[in-house]
C-alpha cells in the first residue's frame, strides 16, 4: 500500500468517525430533550377553569349569557324594524309622488290619495315602533346591561391578572429547574470528553467525549433560550443576542477546540497513547516509522539507553530529556 492509499484510508476513516460522532451527538440530544420536557411538565399550569370560577361564578356566568342573548336579541328586532321602516318609507314616497303628480295634472284620484294616507300612516306607526323599540333598547343597555357587564368585566380582569401571575410563577419555577438541569447536562460532559482526553485507554476515543461535549453545549443553548424568550421578547431583540451571542460562543468553541483538544501537542500526545507515530498517526512504528521515517528513539544523555524522543522524560531512568540538548 503506497502513501497516497493510506493517506486516502486515514481520511475515510476520520470522515466514519466524524458521521458517527454527529449522530451520538444527535441521539444524546433527543433523549436530553425529552429529559427536558419531562423536568417541564412536571410543574403544572395553573387550572384555568377552576381559577376562572374563583373570580367569576357560574351563576354570573349564566346571567350575562342571558344579557348578551337579549341584546343580541333587542338588536336583532330593532335592525327588523329599521328594515321595514326603510321599505314603508320607500312606499310612501311613491305613492305621494304619485298623488301629488295626478293632483298638478288636475286630477284627485281617491284610490291614489287613499293609498297614499294608507302608506303614510303604516310609515307613521313603523316610525313610532322603531323609536319605541331603541328607546327600550337604550333603556335595557345603560341601567341593566352595562352595569352588570362592567362588574363582569372587573371580575375578568382580576382573573386575568392572576392567571398571568400564577403562570409567570410557574414558568420562572420551571426555567430555574430546567436551566440547572442544563448545566449539569453540560458539566457532566465536559468531565466526561476531559475524561476521554485525559485517560489513556480512552484516548483513542476522543471523539466520544467531544460528542458529549457538543450535546451538552447545544441542550444549553436550546433550553436557555426556551426559558429566557418569553421573559426577555419585549425587552431585548432576543433573536439578534442569541444569533450573535451564538456564533461568538461557537467560534470561541471553535479556537479552544483547536488550540488544546486539537492542537500539534493535543494530536501527538493521542498518539502516543496508541503507540502510533506522533507525526504521521501509522502505527507501532518502531525506531523509525514506516511511513514517513521519523526518527521514534534517540539516546538518554544519562543512561545511555534509547528512549522515545517525543516524551519529556526518558523511559529507563526517569531523567529529563530537556536537559541533554542542553548540555550536547
């Protein structure tokens, strides 16, 4: 196998682990989501109905049902008699129209006047019957439905209040507890990926714990922001502090990433911990790797034996390897 065929194998391989650590990150989300949900369901809304009956009996319920059915009722008729106001209306004028025409032509046709009288006075006694039926409809509105619905209203408005009250108290309950949650969430896997990076047995598989580190971060920020919209929506653009907040925390995530879990040192201790080469990752290289034929081993100033030249102490007396290259 030539260098271009492990080259191309280390790179697959890489792309394998890093598919895989996105779906463990995924499924871990999944499950720490419904974790969430259940921590949240677990502080009830306040009883929307039995607070309502509270503030608002039945029985006051019912009589304003009945009110509002009247007016609606009231309204009705009056918008009937308006109607039929408009059309008698209508016909009295044709038919004094009519009348008067046949009177300056010199003509006094008595079924034309007799119509006439007749549509005047059914307009008279609709107009009489509208007026009657709003001065009723005023009268029901200003002394008997208002002052009942403005109590009604009163007693809404109290319940609405502490309804708010009663819901923002939960909802503050349930943010702290859900909050604390995600941070635990989120400290238990720093310490799980710091116990990935720091064990040798486990070194190999760091990129579990950077899988862990990332659902910790992510859950963090998805449960932070769900308690904190409803709260800070009216007071701050949340969505423009969370995109910007966001993307600062992720490059920041970014370059810490680089600089201590994949940084030159970072990369060359893991492999050590494999017995790999620590320049080129190929495996159990002996005193000089195969594949890239960097040199693994050189002589301890102290004990004269080899010992790996990428370790700060040597091997077989302990003695700091710093100091032969100062003193050769």
């Amino acid at each position: 196998m030539d260098k271009k065929e492990l080259s191309d194998t280390g790179r697959e391989v890489t792309r394998a682990e890093r598919i895989l650590a996105v779906a463990l990150a995924l499924f871990l989300l999944i499950g720490g989501m419904r974790l969430a949900w259940t921590i949240n369901s677990a502080f009830p809304l306040p009883d929307y109905s039995s607070l309502r009956s509270q503030f608002i009996p039945e029985a006051l319920e019912r009589e304003m049902n009945n009110l509002w059915q009247q007016n609606n009722n009231k309204l009705s008729a009056l918008q009937r008699l308006q109607d039929e106001e408009r059309e008698l209306r209508q016909e009295y004028e044709t038919a004094r129209e009519e009348y008067r025409t046949l009177l300056d032509r010199g003509i006094d046709d008595k079924q034309k006047m007799a119509r006439w009288e007749k549509a005047r006075d059914e307009h008279r006694n609709s107009q009489a019957a509208l007026s009657g039926t709003q001065a009723a409809l005023r009268d029901f509105q200003n002394n008997i439905l208002s002052p009942r619905e403005s109590a009604f209203r009163e007693a809404e408005a109290r319940f609405h209040e502490r309804f708010a009250q009663l819901n923002s108290q939960r909802n503050r309950r349930a943010g702290v507890a859900l909050i604390t949650y995600a941070l635990a969430v989120f400290a238990l896997a720093i310490w799980v990926s710091g116990l990935f990076r720091t064990r040798p047995l486990l070194s190999r598989y760091a990129v579990i714990g950077t899988s862990f580190l990332g659902f910790g971060a992510v859950q963090t920020l998805v449960v932070t922001y769900q308690v904190a919209y409803p709260f800070l929506r009216g007071l701050i653009p949340v969505e423009w502090v969370v995109s910007l907040g966001g993307s600062g925390l992720s490059i920041a995530g970014i370059v810490f990433l680089k600089n201590r879990l994949l940084s030159a040192e970072a990369v060359r201790n893991r492999r050590l911990w494999k017995k790999s080469c620590p320049l080129c990752g190929f495996p159990l290289p002996g005193n000089f790797c195969g594949r890239c034929g960097a040199v693994q081993q050189e002589k301890c100033c102290a004990c004269g034996l080899l010992t790996s030249r990428f370790l700060p102490w040597c091997r077989e007396c302990g003695s700091r390897l710093a100091d032969c290259s100062e003193h050769s």
